[in-house]
C-alpha cells in the first residue's frame, strides 16, 4: 500500500504545480511576448486612445510614418514575468468624457483575461496609469472649421 502513495507526487515540491511546468519540461514566456498581450487587450478597450507617455506616443507616431513602419503593441506597457506569475504596468491616454475608474476596471478585467487566458500564467497585478485626456479637438481635420471662422476678419 505504501508504493502508491510514493508515485504520486511527479511535480517538483518547490509549490503548486502550472499549465507551464510538468514532469515533461517546462515552458517559459518572454517578457516582450507579455508586454504584447497586455498592449493589445488594453487597446480594445473603449475609451483608451493610446498607450504610453508623451514622448514614447511620439516616437511611435514617428515610426507608424516610416514605410513599412508598425504600431508598437507594447508601447506602454512593462511586465515583469516570473515562472508562474506576472504583472503588468500600463500607461493610457484616455478619451474626454470617459469614467476613468470603469475604464481601469475594464481594461485589467479584459488584461487579466487575455494573459492568463493565451500564457497559463497568474496575473497578480494589473497597475493602470493615466497619463493624459484626449479632447476630440486635437485629433486633426476635426477642427478645421473653427480655424477659418477664427481667421475671417468681423469687421470692415
């Protein structure tokens, strides 16, 4: 009867066993894989804009020019990637208007779904930044109109 109870155990005793480990090997995700994820999800959720800061949004507009340029899906977002866990870090730019706490709640709820759907890792936090509120003034063309009233002379 002892020999049964012996065999049991195939997982290593360093904890509760994972989707990535078994006694086969083990599957190790990179960090940038991550990151890309994270990006991703975030994006589909409505009333995010962007990610990133200023300065990163920038050079990401300056790379989406370029021929053959693409959008940088990790762009605001750093994750840290342990065996079993990771979390994540993700600065937004959000639309005017927008309830900025069911935003932060949609974007981890849709995040924490995304990773821990397609990695098998535990997502232990999901920390959202706002860097900043877009007005739908600054998207370009959209206030055109404006301009040319502002510039026609009102008195003769």
């Amino acid at each position: 009867m002892s020999t049964p109870a012996s065999t049991e155990s195939t997982t290593p005793v360093t904890g509760t066993p994972s989707a990535l480990q078994s006694e086969h090997g083990s599957t190790r995700i990179a960090e940038a894989v991550v990151s890309k994820i994270a990006g991703l999800a975030a994006r589909e959720v409505h009333g995010i804009h962007a990610l990133g800061g200023g300065a990163a949004r920038a050079f990401g507009a300056l790379r989406e020019r370029i021929p053959g340029g693409t959008t940088n899906a990790s762009q605001g977002v750093a994750v840290e990637v342990g065996e079993k866990q990771a979390a994540v870090d993700i600065n937004v730019v959000v639309e005017y208007g927008v309830s900025i706490a069911d935003l932060a709640k949609a974007a981890r709820r849709n995040v924490i779904s995304a990773l821990e759907r397609m990695t098998g890792l535990e997502v232990v936090e999901v920390n959202i930044s706002v860097d900043d509120v877009h007005l739908p003034s600054e998207d370009g063309g959209k206030d055109d109109e404006p301009a040319r009233l502002e510039s026609t002379s009102r008195v003769a």
